[in-house]
C-alpha cells in the first residue's frame, strides 16, 4: 500500500512542477484572434463556414464581413455554421413535403439578406459584455437590436456541476423577442480585426432571429 502511497504523490508531485523549464512547452496563442477580417477568417474555415458564405454573397453582404460597409466597420455575428444551414435547405418544405430550395441558390435573395442581417449587431461585443439571466426567468442579459431592427436579448447563465449550481462552465444564448427563438453559442470570442463571431451550436435550427 505505501508503495501506492508514495507512486500518487510522485505523480502529483510532477503535475504541480511541471511548470519548470525542463516541462514547459510553449504552445503559442489560443486561436481565438485572428490577424484578419471576419470575410478572410471564415473562408479559411472550410468545414464551419462554406455555406455561411454562399449565403452572405447571395444577399450582398460581403461588405458586413470585410469591414468596407461604411455604416458598419466593426460588427459581432452569431454565426449559424454549415451544418446549420443543410438542416435548413433539408426542412424547409412544401404542403407535399418536398424541398423548396435543393441549393442555396435556390432561397430568395431578400430571405437570405434578413437571415444575415439578423444575426449580425453593430461592434465589437464578447460574451463578457453582456449581462447574466435572471435564473429561471426569461429577464436579465443585455437587449439590443439586430442590424435587421429585431429585438434581441444576449445573456450568459451559469451552469451546474455534478447538480451543484453556479459552478460549472459559463454559456451564452441569443434570445430573439421578435421571434422566440432561443439559440445556444457553441464557441464564442472569435475575434478577428473587424469583428467577434460568436458561433452557433450544430443543432441551431436556422431562421430570422
């Protein structure tokens, strides 16, 4: 037993020295900056945002992204990713239960400018500037209005651990007054030199917000 004893605290021993220079090892910034503007960052993410794209080009909206909208230098966007986006073409059907749109450039360009517009707001915000919910209400967080002039409220929650609250991992929600919705940030603080994405979980079912 005292062999055990002795082999634990050797391993703990090591954990919490391992911060000498013969463990240390430098693995650069956390890719959540990004020398670039928003535009450039998603198109160097191929299995997020290929979709995105195809989207923000079919409404016009490429100059939201690059950062040469004159009205909107700086912008945050809640990003629905691909996944989002095939779930959309996929569901939206007709009385007969066939797809209404089997391509991207099949959805109407107005429909896909107020898609956007509705997840985009004006500068930079990271999740740290929005306010927390009143638990177990639908008040608290942080209202603001959407660049397509819908009422949004952004708030963090606390989670729970093990059942004990307050005390697991922070989260971040978008909810739309407008419409209901509720949507659950799956990775925020993207940021890039125009902008902060804050990107939406797979399950995110697409619509206006």
């Amino acid at each position: 037993m005292k062999k055990y004893i002795l082999l634990t605290i050797t391993i703990l021993a090591g954990i919490f020295t391992g911060c000498g220079d013969d463990y240390f090892h430098d693995t650069g910034l956390a890719d959540g900056k990004h020398d670039c503007t928003t535009w450039e960052y998603m198109k160097t993410d191929h299995e997020n945002w290929d979709s995105t794209i195809l989207i923000i080009e079919r409404a016009g909206l490429q100059s939201l992204f690059d950062g040469t909208d004159p009205e909107n230098d700086e912008i945050t966007f809640f990003g629905p990713t691909n996944m989002s986006i095939m779930q959309f073409l996929f569901k939206t059907v007709d009385d007969n239960y066939e797809m209404l749109y089997n391509s991207i450039n099949d959805i109407p360009v107005e429909l896909c400018k107020q898609i956007i517009l509705s997840h985009v707001i004006k500068g930079k915000k990271k999740s740290t500037d929005f306010d927390f919910e009143v638990k177990g209400t639908l008040t608290g967080g942080t209202e603001t209005k959407n660049l397509a002039g819908n009422d949004l409220r952004i708030y963090r929650a606390k989670g729970e651990y093990m059942g004990i609250p307050d005390i697991g991992p922070e989260a971040l929600y978008v909810h739309s007054l407008t419409f209901g919705h509720i949507a659950l940030i799956a990775s925020s603080n993207i940021e890039t030199t125009n902008g902060i994405v804050h990107s939406l979980a797979t399950t995110y079912q697409l619509s206006e917000l």
